[in-house]
C-alpha cells in the first residue's frame, strides 16, 4: 500500500467522517459512511488526485485499504495510458 496515498485519504475520510482514526481493514459503513457522503467523497479524491473512479470501483471500495488500492490503480492507469473511462 503506497503510504502517501493512505495518509491523504485516511485524513480525508477522518475529516469527512469527524474521526480521530479508522481502522484500514474496517467497513466504512461501520463508520457512517452513507451514499451521498461517498459519492462527495469519491469526487474530491478524482479532483485530489487526477483520476476517474467508475461506478463498479466505487462499488467495490468496502474498507479504506480497499479505497487506497483503487486510487493507486487508478493512478497507475493514469500515469501508463492516460485516464480510463468513468
């Protein structure tokens, strides 16, 4: 897991969900994470970090391990062939 990443999206989702600390391998449902908080928060990593997350990705961002992962593939697809498609 790139480190950097996490800690951007860990103070992210702290500040969003009003945290002291989440644990990387808890659901964030766990945590109060609804729909519309998820899209907004979706939508500020695609500005934060210049890439698309689909639908399905968000779909599959369970925990915020998960969501690291998705944002440094992302990136990675960024970085190696341009933006893939939302």
């Amino acid at each position: 897991m790139d480190r950097d990443i996490f800690d951007v999206v860990d103070k992210l989702f702290r500040q969003r969900l009003q945290l002291p600390e989440l644990d990387p391998d808890r659901r964030l449902v766990d945590y109060g994470l609804d729909s519309v908080r998820s899209v907004d928060l979706i939508v500020e990593m695609e500005d934060r970090f210049d890439v698309s997350i689909s639908d399905e990705q968000a779909g599959s961002m369970v925990t915020l391990r998960d969501v690291v992962a998705t944002v440094t593939a992302a990136l990675t697809v960024s970085v190696g062939q341009g933006h893939p498609e939302k």
